[in-house]
C-alpha cells in the first residue's frame, strides 16, 4: 500500500520534471490560492452542489411546472409519480416546486445572514483589533455576552418582540451572530498590526481608517471569506430548526424548514416520506457543500499547505 | 584517503517538487566529510545547503526526491548506503540517534515545550541504548554538565522555557550527543543568537571536537563562522558546490569568482571604513529559470562564452578544487 | 563635528517602560525597562550606530525617537529650522512637519511591505497625506524615488512577492525618502539579508546619504558592518548606552569591559587574525530587563568586577585625555573623567 503511494508520487514527480526540462512550464499564471482550490476535488464537488441548488432555486419558475403555493385537494398526499416529481402534501401542493422555491428563501437568509453578520463584525472587529483601548474592550464584553448565552434563546426573545416575518428573521439572525466574525477579524488584526509596514505608515502618520481598512484588512480577507461560506451553513442549519419549531419565517412562505414543519405530524413521518425526505437532502446537500468548500479554502489559503 | 572520511557524498542531486514545479535544488554534489574535522559549508539563502544535509539525515520534505549519486557512512563496521535505506524505517531511524545527529537554528522547534529537558535526554538514552531509567538519568545529568548548563542537576528537571537562549542551545547540544554519534550536522547553529553567547557555543564546538574527536558538519551562512571553526570549508552557489579546500586555501587562495567576491563584500572588523566593499552585481536567480552553464556567470566579472557549459572540477592542489573554467585567471588576479 | 550647534536630535535620560500585567484584574506588577535612562546627542550628517545584543533595547530606542512607541519620562529634542522643538509638546501642525523629516527603514524585507497591495496602491497614502493631491503626480514621485534606489520604475504595478529580500528592502528605502526626510533609523536594515545583497544595500545607503544629506542612527547587532559604516558607534547594554565614540576608537581601544568582550566575541574572516586574538568569552546571558541587577547592569557578567560595581551605578562621562569625545560607563576609569 505504502509502496504504491510512493510510485505514485514518483510518477508525479516524474511527469513534472519532463515537462520542466523540455521548458513547458512556465510561471503559474493562475493565483496559487485558486488554483489549490480547484486541486481539491472534494472543494470542487461541493462548489457544484452549491451552484446547481442555488442555481435551480433562482430559476424556480422556469424548471416547475406548478406554483409553490397552488392547492390542489383532489391530489393531495400523492406518492412521487410522472405529474409531481416528489409527490404532494396534503394540501395536493407539488412538493418539487416547494423544495425549488423554499431554497430560495432558506439560501437568502443563509447567506444574507452570513454576509450581513461579516460586515458588522469584521468592519467592527477590525477597527477594535488595530487601535484598541476602550472601543475594544466595550465590544469585546458585547461579544463575549452574546457568544455565552444561548443564541437560540435569544432568537425566540427577539421573535417575539419585533414579530415573525422575513426581515425581521434576517434582522435577528445578523444581531446574534456577528459575535464569532467580531472575535476572529480582531484576533488577525491584532497579529497584523504588529507588521512592520504598518509600523511604517504610523510613522508617517497616515490616517487610522486608510491604515485599518485599506492597508490591513485585505490581508484578513481570506479567514474572512472561509468563516463566511462556514457561518452561512449554521445560519440555514438554525433557520430551518427555528422554522421547524413554527418561530423562523412565516409558514405561507415556503423555506425548506417551512416544508419540514409539516412532518412534525406524526402520521406524515410514517406514511408520507416523500414530503420530508427531500428537504431535508436538500439542506443535507447544500450544508455538507458549503463546509466542503469552507475546508477548500482554509487549505488553499494556507501556505504550509503545498499543492 | 578513503579510510579517513566518515561520510561520502557522491555526485548527489535532489530536486524539488512543489506547486507543480520541478527545482533542481541540488546538483551533482560531492563531498567528503573527515574523521574528527570540522566541515564547513556556506552559502546564501536558497543555494541547496539545508537541502543536502537534509538528503543525508534522509529528512527530506515530501516533495523532495533524491535523483541520483550517493551517500555513504563509513561506519566502523563496514559502509551503509543511507539513500538506500527506507526513509523511515529501522535502520535510518537507528542512523539518526546513534550515528548521525543534527541540531537546528531554533532551539525551540527541536525541545518539546512540555517535557522536562532531562525527560527528553533520557528518553533517548532508553531507546537506543536500552539504560535503566537511574543510569539515563545520571547519563542526562553528565552531559548537561559537560555541555556546561550550570547546576544541572536541578536543571534536569527544568521545562525548555526555564532556560536562556543559550542554555537551550547547549540543551539541543547535549541531546544530540545523548548517544555518542559519529557525525553532527549544524545547521546555523548560531544564526539566531547574540555574538557573545554565539562564542560560548563556538567554544563548546571546538571541544567537542578535541576531547571526544567528534565530526561536524556546520551549515552556515556566515563566513566569519566559517573561518573561526572550520578545517575544511565547501563552497555552494544555486545548487552546486562551486569550491572546495581547506579553510586557509579558501581564504587566502580563493579560486572562483564567486567564493573571492563573497569575501570581498563582507565588512572587516579591524579594518574599518578604510576598506572598499565590492558588492556582487545583480540578484540570484530564479529556481525556476536558472542560467544555462555555469549558474553564477550572469553574476560573474570573470564570464565569457565559455561558461554557457558546466564547468569542470579542476583540482589546484589534493585538497583544494574548484568548479570554474577561468579559475587560472581568478587565482593570478590577486 | 562635536560643535554642539550641529546637535540634531537631543535625548536626555530617556526612558521606555513596558508594563507586565498579571492577574485577574490585569494589574501592572512590574515593567521592563526597555530603555532606562539613555543621554544621547545624534549630530546633523553623521551615521550614529547602536550596537547591542537582543534585549539591550536598541530598537525600542530608535522607535521611540520617532515616537512610534511612548516615551515613559525625559525628553526628546529635535532641531527645526535652527530651533530646538521638544518632541512631546509639539502642536499637531508641528507634529505633521515632524513626520515628514524622520523616517524608518525596517529589518525584515517579508514583512516591511503589505503582501495585499500593489507597490503603488501603499506607497501613494503618505504622499496623500501630505498633500501630493493628483494621482499621475505622485505615481511620477514614486517613480523617481524608484530609479534612485536602482529599482525599475515598472515595479510600482507589481506585488510584493515578485520581489526579492534585496529589492524589497531598497523598496522600503525608497518609502522611507519618499517625503524628503533629514532623519532616518535605520532598524537592522542589512541584517536579515545575504551578504552578497547587504553590501549593494549599503554602498547605496552611503551614496543616498551625501546626496540628500542624511543623518542616520543605524541600528544593528553587527559590528563589523557598523565599523564599516558609521562615524559613531554606541554600545548598548540593557537599556543603557555604556561606551560611545568614534567607530575607529571603539575598535581599537574599547574600555568598557562589555564592548571589549563583544569585539572580542565578532567572528573575524581573516585567516591572518586568528590565533593571535584573545577571546573573552562571557559567563551566562543578558539579565531580564524587568529585573536589572542592581548598581552596574553588567557587574554579574563582568570580569574586572568591583566591590563599588555592586551599588552605585556608572554615569556615561567623556574622557579627558581623548579629544575626540570618548564616552564610557565604567567605574574603573573613574580618575580619567573630568570634573565637572
């Protein structure tokens, strides 16, 4: 086994030397990062989950033939068949134009959370890093507080206060959670700031914000981008349990929660498969692609990686 | 001739594999390395010089291929060829404790910060001398003793924080000598502490090698370390050894272009700013996109056609040979 | 050149203490004294070096006169325009001016420049600052500080990776001209590259010096390349400066048993030298700068120690038979200072 590994690294190795010598390699145009990335076929399968759900949910009304939110009595409660791909529930709604179009909700509000919360918590976390003193030490204690208590709690609290509904979910979700983001863009920031270069822009004096946000921050870019893809997964991971629960986005709009709460009836979880199960490969699916990718991009942004 | 080196290195190339290139970090290098001398081998940043001595102990990353020559340990009981051997199996793991050891810029990446420095001696002792845990422990004190750690039978039982700089360096020292090896491979042992404790360990060197007869190869980038310690010193520049000879002949005689400008832009200490440094034109290569020939011609006041081949090793005296076609008119250009 | 008229920058009794906070409640239960009281004149044209090893507080000094880092007590004093200004109580305008006449060049070339930017996209900011408004005017700046250092103007497009160590220290060194200073620290600027590379960096340090009349501290654990490059060299010791003098002076007849003992220990590649040197090889390693011994900070190390060594600590005072201004800390030359 171990043997076999070793030829097949000198087969590589072997390759690469040929081509060296006849000078057909030439400088990697391709940035190092990507193109780690794309050597990584795990990253790369998730990548294509990620785009074909995504893709598939965009473009919802082309690819169903029925409306999402369409009754139909007469066929509720059928099995997969040629007509409805994934069955109906009990309400004869499609179940395949459901999943489609509560993607498109469930992935908003993934990743408008993710985004949203990466904002605030980096443009704050980044600030707090560079300079410090008592605007760090306030938000430190904001974060430590919001890290520490459970955010699910938390969640329900404000849901009752501003009320269900889309934006108030995404409102929610982003005042929760830019804690973690805070924490990590303070802690690069703070290796950063030890950097002679930007020792060297203090000794010119130039401005705090050009010094943090256009010198500095770039160079925190790519932890950033990694707890993104990772944070968006949790954020579709606690919408669809706060949905299942009847507190996430309100049940006449479908979200792949939305489409899970109905198996809470005992009956459905017995019979009627075909209602439950394909959300759930959905968020399975996209959940496993985002972390796939988030595991690509910590690799291919780490140097002591070698591809 | 033969009898009295302890390592041979023959025609050794090792080559690089990383981001999908190939660079050919070591080419076509041979060494001898004496009985109870001090070899000294220079050279700057990316010349292949750790590169070798990681062929030798076989800790070559895993990206890196040795692609021909050979190396070979004389040991008292007939010759082992070490790039034969399995990169991690017994016998080169028995190579690197008994016979061969190596010591490391940073004393830190090689003591465990969570074991007592004599825990890590000792093990050591258990392992390949098969001592009872009292004599290792005796042993380990012995030799904290003889590296010159004060007090050390308390310090036997200090963490590798609760030493200085040097003391650490001392403590790398003894472990390495834990097993009585034959040869021990420096690498910058010095780079990254001050002047006046880089004497005591220059010190500690020098009687290593005159009370227990010991080999070292020191790797360097230094050449004042160079002409304080070695007896016999190898040149490298991109990958290839570019002089070879004893430290006077390198010195005083210095026959390519490249050792001879290398001295000629190191400030004096003495000679003050009466001196003229001549600094060596241009930057090092690429890796990737090295000169054809000779690799330091672009470089060279000395180039001409000519030097679009590899040169040939002439030999200037039993010792002392260079790599260089115009090495007559280096060594009459005094 | 001792005229003091020519003083350019002034220290007296400087101090730089950093705090070591412990506990739960994060309290100051001790400091390190980086810098511990430093007198210091650093005169107009001249290459001053400060020599120590790792933890003598060189660089917290050279830091500190451009208040990078904050002086704990005494003062800084610089000369503008003929008129000695006291670095603490500038106004901001006058800080702003400050600036622009005392820069930095640093020591590791990997992190001197930011690996996310274009040469330009960091560079301009400065120029920006002090009022190079168009674009196109200060990317002609950069150029031509470029082409001063031997670099291609082309670089300003490229990122730092493209680079070598050599060229991104002679890119730092553009950076640090980049708005006509008089003053520059130069902080271990050679040390971390091939010697090959250190001397071209050098010879153009020396060339850029008479062509824009430069002062330079020149920071460093070298001191063979110090005697090759300053007219002045200070010794460094835990926080205190022990011996200065001409750089000729502090070789050929250094006095303070420290500075005798640092020559003593420099690696010297001249085959000629070598058996004919005594080395004096120090006992033990720099004491904690939180916790210096008492009297002198050299006495436990020290080879000519004195009963008196143990209490009092030495005051730097100049020599009296040497003209030249020689400057020691030692109790053993206490009959050769002059009375003040």
């Amino acid at each position: 086994m171990n043997k076999n590994k070793i030829s097949k690294l000198d087969k590589k190795m072997d390759k690469i030397k040929e081509k060296e010598e006849k000078g057909l390699l030439k400088e990697q145009k391709m940035n190092r990062t990507l193109r780690k990335f794309l050597n990584n076929k795990l990253a790369v399968i998730g990548l294509f989950i990620l785009l074909a759900i995504t893709f598939s949910s965009i473009f919802a009304p082309i690819i169903c033939r029925y409306e999402p939110g369409k009754i139909d009595l007469r066929n509720a409660l059928k099995p997969p068949s040629r007509a409805h791909i994934f069955g109906t529930d009990k309400l004869g709604k499609d179940v395949f134009a459901r999943v489609l179009y509560g993607g498109r909700i469930s992935i908003l509000v993934g990743f408008g959370s993710g985004i949203g919360s990466a904002i605030i918590g980096v443009l704050i976390g980044s600030y707090a890093g560079y300079k410090g003193g008592w605007f760090d030490k306030t938000f430190l204690r904001i974060s430590e507080v919001l890290i520490a208590f459970p955010q699910i709690i938390l969640v329900l609290l404000l849901v009752t206060i501003v009320g269900q509904s889309l934006w108030n979910l995404l409102f929610i979700f982003i005042l929760t959670g830019w804690a973690p983001m805070y924490r990590m863009a303070r802690a690069r920031m703070l290796s950063i700031r030890e950097e002679e270069y930007v020792q060297a822009l203090k000794a010119f004096g130039v401005s705090d914000f050009v010094i943090c946000y256009k010198h500095m921050l770039p160079n925190a870019i790519g932890p950033i981008v990694i707890n993104i893809t990772l944070s968006t997964a949790m954020f579709i991971l606690e919408e669809t349990s706060l949905s299942f629960l009847g507190l996430g986005v309100p049940l006449n709009l479908p979200t792949w929660g939305n489409i899970l709460y109905a198996a809470q009836n005992i009956s459905i979880l017995r019979n009627n498969w075909w209602i439950w199960l394909p959300p759930g490969i959905m968020i399975s699916l996209f959940v496993l692609g985002l972390n796939f990718v988030g595991d690509g991009l910590r690799d291919a942004f780490d140097p002591t990686y070698q591809g | 001739m033969i009898n009295d080196s302890i390592l041979s290195v023959n025609n050794l190339s090792v080559y690089i594999y990383a981001n999908q290139r190939c660079n050919k970090a070591v080419q076509n290098v041979s060494f001898e390395v004496k009985k109870g001398k001090i070899l000294g081998m220079i050279g700057e940043s990316g010349c292949g010089k750790s590169i070798t001595a990681s062929a030798i102990m076989q800790l070559l990353p895993e990206l890196a291929r040795i692609e021909e020559g050979e190396i070979i340990f004389h040991d008292d009981d007939g010759d082992i060829r070490i790039d034969k051997l399995e990169k991690n199996g017994s016998e080169m793991r028995k190579i690197r404790g008994e016979k061969i050891t190596m010591i490391f810029q940073d004393p830190m990446t090689a003591l465990n910060p969570v074991y007592t420095v004599g825990f890590q001696i000792m093990e050591s002792l258990k392992h390949h001398l098969n001592m009872s845990k009292k004599q290792a422990k005796d042993r380990a004190i012995e030799l904290l003793r003889e590296m010159g750690i004060p007090s050390p039978e308390r310090r036997v039982d200090e963490y590798p924080h609760q030493y200085s700089g040097g003391m650490r360096q001392r403590a790398m020292i003894a472990m390495a000598m834990a097993c009585n090896p034959k040869l021990l491979i420096a690498d910058e042992p010095t780079t990254a502490i001050d002047v006046t404790i880089q004497a005591q360990i220059f010190e500690l060197m020098l009687k290593l090698q005159n009370q227990y007869n010991m080999t070292i190869m020191l790797i360097t980038h230094d050449m004042g370390v160079i002409a304080e310690l070695a007896d016999d010193v190898v040149v490298m520049y991109m990958g290839s050894i570019v002089e070879n000879g004893s430290i006077d002949e390198i010195l005083m005689k210095a026959a390519h272009p490249y050792t001879k400008a290398l001295l000629k832009c190191i400030p004096i200490l003495g000679k003050g700013k009466s001196q003229e440094l001549e600094p060596i034109k241009g930057t090092t290569p690429d890796p990737y996109d090295r000169p054809k020939g000779c690799q330091f011609y672009p470089r060279c006041d000395y180039a001409t056609d000519k030097c679009l081949e590899v040169p040939e090793t002439y030999y200037i005296s039993e010792t002392h040979s260079v790599k260089c076609w115009h090495y007559m008119r280096v060594l009459e250009n005094e | 050149m001792n005229n003091s008229n020519n003083v350019l920058i002034k220290l007296r009794d400087v101090k730089i203490y950093f705090p070591i906070f412990k506990g739960v409640f994060k309290r100051a239960v001790g400091y390190v004294k980086a810098v511990n009281g430093v007198d210091l004149d650093i005169y107009q044209g001249e290459t001053l070096g400060l020599v120590g090893e790792s933890g003598s507080g060189k660089t917290t000094l050279g830091k500190g006169i451009l208040q990078l880092l904050k002086i704990s007590s005494g003062e800084v004093t610089y000369k503008f325009n003929g008129e000695e200004k006291n670095l603490k109580s500038l106004s901001d305008e006058e800080m702003f001016e400050a600036r622009k006449r005392m820069q930095i060049v640093f020591q590791d070339p990997y992190s001197t420049l930011n690996p996310a930017l274009t040469i330009f996209n960091q560079l301009q900011d400065p120029l920006k600052k002090f009022g190079v408004k168009s674009k196109s005017k200060r990317r002609e700046i950069l150029e031509h500080l470029l082409e001063e250092v031997n670099m291609p103007k082309e670089s300003l497009n490229h990122y730092p990776n493209e680079f070598s160590g050599g060229q991104r220290q002679r890119i730092g060194i553009a950076r640090a001209l980049s708005l006509s200073p008089n003053f520059i620290v130069l902080d271990e600027a050679t040390s971390a590259l091939d010697v090959s590379i250190q001397a071209q960096v050098l010879k153009l340090l020396s060339s850029l010096k008479e062509e824009r009349d430069l002062t330079y501290l020149f920071i460093t654990h070298n001191l063979s390349v110090a005697e090759y490059f300053c007219d002045r060299i200070a010794v460094m010791y835990l926080g205190k400066i022990v011996e200065i003098s001409t750089a000729e002076e502090i070789y050929n007849n250094p006095l303070h048993p420290y500075s005798k003992a640092l020559i003593s220990a420099i690696p010297v590649v001249d085959p000629q030298s070598k058996f004919d040197r005594k080395r004096i090889i120090l006992e033990g390693d720099v004491p904690d700068p939180a916790n210096p011994p008492s009297g002198c900070p050299f006495h436990p190390r020290c080879k000519e120690v004195m009963e008196e060594c143990k209490y009092n600590i030495p005051e730097l005072k100049k020599l009296l038979k040497n003209a030249k201004g020689h400057y020691v800390s030692c109790h053993l030359y206490k009959d050769e200072f002059t009375k003040k």
